[in-house]
C-alpha cells in the first residue's frame, strides 16, 4: 500500500496508488480517502484504530458504504439505487444496430474493463479505443476507489479535482455504454447511475441515453447482451446474483429461448477464474436457461488481467462459453501466483499476458519497483455473420485476434474460432 498519495507529471493519479487494492469495500474507502488527503495531513483523518475516533470512522463508512460486507446485516437495502426496470416506452435497451453500420456493412464496438482509475494510461486506453472510430465504446465496469459521484465526474467525466487532472472516456462516433461494477456500488451505485449513464446511451433513439445498468445490442445474425452483475456485487456473500427485474426483462423484451442468436455476453464479473480469483457461479447458473444448446462468448473483467479460456461447457448447469477475461483497461496488472494458471482446473488458460521473462518488453516498472503487465482494450468488428476480436495494447499495438462464425449451414448452436493473428506476444500454456 502506498504511504503517500502520488501524483504523475501529467497531474493524473500515479498507478502505484492503485496497488494493492482488494476488492473489499473498506480496503476501497481507506483507499479514497488516503488519496484524497487535506492539505498537510499524512494520512486519512481518524484512521487511528486504537483511539476513541474509531467509532466515529466505524459510523462514516458504515453510512457511506450502503450495503456491504457484515453491516448489510444492520443498514437496509433502500440506501443503494434502485435497481429498475425499463419503461414500457422507447426501445426499453434492446437496440437494433442495422442503422449504425459503416458504408462496408460492418459495425466496430471498442470495450475495455477496470478502466475507471483516472490514471494517464486510462486515458491512453480511452484515446486509442476511438483512433478506429468505432461506432460505440463499451465500459465492463468498475470506477475506483468507491464509484463515488465525485470519482465518477474525475474518472469518468474528465473533471478536475483539487487532487488531481480528469480523465475523459471516449465515446464512439454512434453510442456508447457502461456496465455496472463492484466499486461502484460500494457507495451505492449513485455515481454511476445518476452522473454516468445520462451521459451515454445512443443518441437519437428513443431512449435517449442509456437508462438501465444493462442492456442489449443487435445486428441481424448477432446479440450482445450486458448484464449487470455488480449491484449485488457488493453484499454479504458478494454472489453476484442478478435482479429479478433484469430477468423478466430477458424474457420478455429479449425472449433469446425463442429467438436464438449467437450471442456475446458482457459482465464485469466472471464466471470462472483460471488464477485463484474466485468463481461468481449464480449469474452462470440464471443464465444458463436462456443459452441452453449453444455456444455463446463471455467477456468479463474484474480480474486485472487479459486472459483467454479454452471453450468451456459446465457440468452443472451445461452452459457452454468462450471465457475472455479483459480486466486490464486502467488498474496495474496483477502478476499471478506461481500456482496459476497451471492449477488443476476445467476451465483451462488457452492464452495470458504474465510471463516478464519470456516478454520483458511488455512490463513495466513502476516508481516504487513493482513490475506490472500492459494495459489494453478490446476492439470487436461484426461484418456479417462474422465476429471478430483483436486483443490490443494501450498504445493501439496488436496481441491476438480471432473471429467466431456461426457454426452449421442453418446455425446449430455451436460457434467455428479462428485464430487471425497470433503474433507470440501472449504465453501459450502447454498441457499434459
């Protein structure tokens, strides 16, 4: 953890501030208020555990923090945003993107995850994410430390603050969207819902801006489907479930057990975890009987890593998936425990960006000494019937890029991958 607040040369928030950080609410508010210190302090007001401030602190964060972690127990649920349903008019977030297209028929969608960290590579990221021009941008959640609505206008909004430079995220050239995460949900979630996403969505629709944490995106053979895992992200058992309402809305605006497609699904969280990072099983699990007897893609972040999955299929619930892990938007990217991503586990690592000795022009080395991966962003192109993923650097530089067709003469359910272009940059795990 770092014992002072720093500052780039930029004005922006240095990345070593962001080491270290775990993904509970008060580690995350310990955080912020650290960097967010008064003039002249060397450290948070009443952080002095063995004085008779504790108490006091004990209330602040129990009041900021809503519903988390064992006061959930004691502050009720009603101080999050509401969770809402769509109104009955407008698109209700199911977007047709046919009237989007470029003149060659295709469509470019620029996503990143765990971007949210008002650093100068976020706004790399952000900046090489539109040089494409790509039709809409997509955050897969998270705006640190706590999603506050003050983090979000510095992180997200391009406002400067007393402590540091803002940060703009790019919008594409027609829309662009963002999903819901954990830490924006440590401070309820109102940052996000009430600052972020009247500031997206596609204009000129109906809607008019992007009105719920989740949504769907459509072109004549394929579905993008955004669900909102972090608003019970943050709870006492941290399950990840998704709300009802989201549920009666797939079923009925989007019905895809009557009108199958192959789909991509993006979350914040993921499924699975090829590096001890932990498994979010329900959302699989309530998922799985609107995708059952097909291949679908998933593309997640949380884990601050890039990192592909051999296709999987659960025993369990049979849903079966493409995993691709892409967390490395904005945060220092974590270097793996020896034990990963060898573990011994179903969900197999086809592709990770973790080896220093192998690569050492991908690392980096931070002021405090810590090496760290490359951030980076993902650009997805549809062009017919074809999908096609390019894994990039923060500076635009290409990793891998593979494409998924339908699978069959009329489609079976199954997706056929290829590898585009594999320029050896990832390390290719071998397995006995």
């Amino acid at each position: 953890m770092p014992e002072m607040p720093k500052v780039a040369a930029s004005g922006r928030r240095a990345p070593e501030n962001l080491l270290g950080l775990g993904r509970t609410s008060i580690q995350s508010h310990y955080r912020m208020a650290l960097d967010n210190l008064p003039a002249g302090a060397d450290r948070p007001p009443l952080q002095d555990f063995d004085n008779s401030e504790i108490w006091e602190w004990i209330r602040s964060w129990v009041k900021t923090t809503y519903e988390t972690d064992i006061e959930s127990l004691f502050v009720p649920a009603d101080r999050r945003h509401a969770f809402e349903s769509y109104p009955a008019t407008g698109e209700q977030g199911h977007y047709d993107l046919a009237g989007l297209f470029a003149p060659d028929g295709s469509i470019r969608i620029a996503l990143a995850g765990d971007w949210g960290t008002g650093t100068d590579v976020a706004q790399q990221v952000a900046d090489s994410m539109v040089r494409t021009n790509p039709e809409i941008t997509i955050h897969l959640g998270d705006v640190y430390y706590v999603g506050e609505r003050d983090e979000v206008k510095q992180n997200c909004l391009g406002i400067d603050t007393a402590h540091y430079k803002g940060v703009f995220w790019r919008k594409g050239a027609k829309g662009s969207f963002a999903l819901n995460g954990n830490h924006e949900m440590y401070s309820g979630g109102h940052g996000y819902f009430e600052d972020f996403l009247p500031q997206l969505g596609i204009p000129g629709t109906q809607d008019g801006q992007q009105l719920r944490s989740y949504f769907c995106l459509e072109t004549p053979v394929w579905r993008i489907l955004a669900i909102d895992t972090g608003y019970n992200s943050d709870t006492l058992f941290g399950g990840c479930k998704l709300e009802q309402k989201f549920l009666d809305w797939l079923q009925t605006v989007i019905d895809p057990v009557h009108n199958r497609k192959p789909t991509v699904l993006l979350s914040h969280h993921q499924w699975f975890s090829g590096f001890g990072d932990g498994d979010y099983e329900e959302p699989a699990d309530q998922m799985a009987p609107f995708l059952k007897d097909q291949e679908i893609v998933w593309l997640w972040g949380h884990e601050h890593r890039l990192a592909l999955y051999y296709k999987y299929k659960s025993p369990d619930n049979h849903l079966t998936a493409y995993g691709r892990c892409i967390g490395h938007g904005g945060m220092p990217i974590e270097m793996p425990d020896a034990a990963y991503p060898n573990g011994d586990r179903n969900q197999r690592v086809e592709y990770w960006d973790g080896l220093t000795d192998i690569y050492p022009n991908r690392f980096h080395t931070l002021g405090d000494g810590t090496v760290t991966g490359s951030n980076g962003y993902v650009e997805m192109v549809i062009q017919g019937s074809t999908l096609t993923l390019e894994y990039l650097d923060a500076d635009g530089s290409p990793v891998l890029k593979e494409s998924f067709v339908p699978g069959g003469g009329a489609w079976d359910g199954t997706l056929v991958r290829t590898v585009v272009n594999d320029p050896h940059i990832l390390n290719k795990i071998t397995y006995e």
